[in-house]
C-alpha cells in the first residue's frame, strides 16, 4: 500500500446525515432531492427552494459545475428542489438495506434475511417521508420493490458479508484542504484490514460503465481518496465500485502521487466555482444529459431565464 508523510493538519468535521423525512440522498445518483408535494405522476412539486447550507465541494456537484455551472448553480446555491425518481429511490432503499445488514451478526447477513427487509425499509421511509407514497402508482409498487430485492441479492454474487465488518458504513465526511479547498462527501463503505490497508468501496443501482466512462465513474472514488488521505494521511490501497444492476466489480488502486495530481484539479475547479460565486456567472452549457434537468424552464439553453442570483452562501468554515 502506498503511504507518504503525513500531509498538512486539515480540520475534520462530522456532518449529520441527511434525513430521509425531508431529503432523499441517492448515493449512486449523486443529487440530493428535497421531496415535497407530488402527485401519482410528479407533476405537481413544491417550488419553493431548500434552506441553504454553506457550500464545499462534492463529487456530485463537482460533476454538476463541469458539465453546466448553471445547473451547479440550481443545485447548490438556490437549492432548487427536484422531483423525486424510482431509480433514485430505490437506490437509497438498496444502501439503506446494506447498510443495516453489517448492523446484524455475521450469521445474519443472508441473501433471504437482507432482502427481507426491502419491504419495511421502504415503510419506514414512507413513514418518514409520506410524498414518497405517491411517487408510484400503486399498482408498481410491488413490481418496484421486487427490481430492490434483486439489487440486494446481487450484492451476495460478488462479496460474502459474513466473513467482515466494515470499518463504517455510510460515512459523512467533511474537512478542509491544506489549500482551503472545503471538501464534503458520504462514503459507502470503507474497509480496514487486520494489517492496516483501506478500502473504499461504493454500490451502484444502475449499470456499469462502458470502457470511455470509468474514468468518470471513479472520479467520485477518487475524489473520497482524497479526503481520507487529507484526513489520516494514508492512500487507501483499493477504490471498489461494485455495480449491482450487472453483478460486476471495478477495482482500482490509487497512488500518492496521482491523488496529489487530483487534488491540484480539485482545487483549481474550485478557483472556478469561487469565481462564478463572486461575480454571478454561471453560464449554462448544453449537453446529452440535458435531456434528464427539471431545470429547462430556467435555461437559457432552451428559451428560459434563470431567477436573480441570490448571492452566494457562505462556505464551510475553516478550522
């Protein structure tokens, strides 16, 4: 395992985790939906904007500002709300049951026992969040629980849980860079062997990635590297994404060096994010996922305007 001198002292805030009465956070999409009014379809959504917290840096919003800072803007500055998806939440239902199981003895952690409990995770969230309840007809809901226990079955083909204990699970993470970079991120999984090794591991709800998309698919692990070699100063010794949906698994081993690389990219797109702050520009820029923004109506891009810039909230503070 690669390990260095320890870098510079940052500072190491626990954050609580998001509540899932009022927020969904799908890890494997990366948005974090605020759930308000909807009916059966979704065509009626609350529009009034989440209340604003002080801003670090993400992977999910670090996608966002890359591919449009109009939508990074959306997201993290006006704290639009966006609708909630079935795949969305059914991918926060699979974590929520992972994470529960590694709460169980070893003997405990079956296939049948963990699938199990699909069915009153998703009561709990329901109860939790009733708007939920009309996010499907009905007559789908049996069908979209089912696609949920499978997800949680596939997980059993490529790790056996019974034979570890995660160091955590669903870990929220957030701590400043020794260049003022504030960083924030929640962590699937993370691993330590008996002889000191980390492991970062991530599940995906959707499909594996093609060839020309895994280097954007471990940006995310890359980028949660990072902070735990800001905040313990060792590099993990693997990045694991494991992708349900497909039964397969991607591992990768990462380097010091190449996280000090990625750590300069990281802080130059935050210079970038800092600037749009200051001066109010975040221009909007068409792409193939543009098809999938709730946010058309406020884009230039397709004949709308966006609302007054609010100005910027105030960043994580340091220290």
């Amino acid at each position: 395992m690669a390990t260095g001198a320890a870098p510079e002292a940052t500072s190491a805030r626990p954050i609580a985790r998001a509540s899932r009465g009022t927020t969904v956070v799908p890890p494997s999409y990366g948005v974090a939906m605020t759930l308000t009014m909807a009916d059966p379809v979704g065509g009626v959504v609350d529009t009034r904007p989440a209340p604003r917290r002080p801003l670090a840096l993400s992977p999910s919003r670090a996608g966002d500002f890359k591919a449009c800072p109009l939508l990074y803007r959306l997201r993290a500055v006006d704290r639009l709300p966006e609708p909630p998806s079935p795949p969305a939440v059914r991918g926060t239902l699979v974590h929520t049951v992972l994470e529960e199981m590694f709460g169980r003895p070893a003997a405990e952690r079956t296939p049948a026992r963990t699938a199990e409990q699909v069915p009153a995770a998703w009561a709990r969230m329901v109860d939790e969040c009733p708007e939920l309840a009309t996010m499907l007809p009905a007559a789908d809901v049996a069908a979209w629980l089912d696609s949920a226990k499978a997800l949680v079955r596939s997980y059993f083909t490529l790790e056996d849980p019974r034979h570890f204990d995660p160091a955590a699970c669903e870990l929220a993470i957030e701590i400043d860079s020794p260049d003022g970079v504030p960083l924030r991120g929640y962590i699937d999984r993370l691993d330590l062997a008996p002889t000191g090794e980390l492991r970062i591991v991530d599940y995906k709800t959707g499909r594996s990635p093609g060839p020309d998309f895994e280097g954007r698919a471990l940006y995310q692990l890359k980028f949660y590297a990072l902070m735990i070699y800001r905040l313990r100063g060792v590099v993990p010794s693997q990045l694991k994404l494991i992708y349900l949906a497909d039964r397969l698994s991607l591992q990768y081993t990462p380097t010091e060096s190449e996280l000090l690389g990625f750590a300069n990219a990281v802080g130059a797109l935050w210079q970038a994010v800092a600037a749009a702050l200051e001066t109010g520009n975040f221009p909007a820029r068409r792409g193939p996922m543009c098809r999938w923004c709730h946010h058309q109506a406020l884009c230039p891009e397709f004949g709308g305007k966006p609302p007054p810039y609010p100005g910027a909230p105030a960043t994580a503070p340091s220290g």
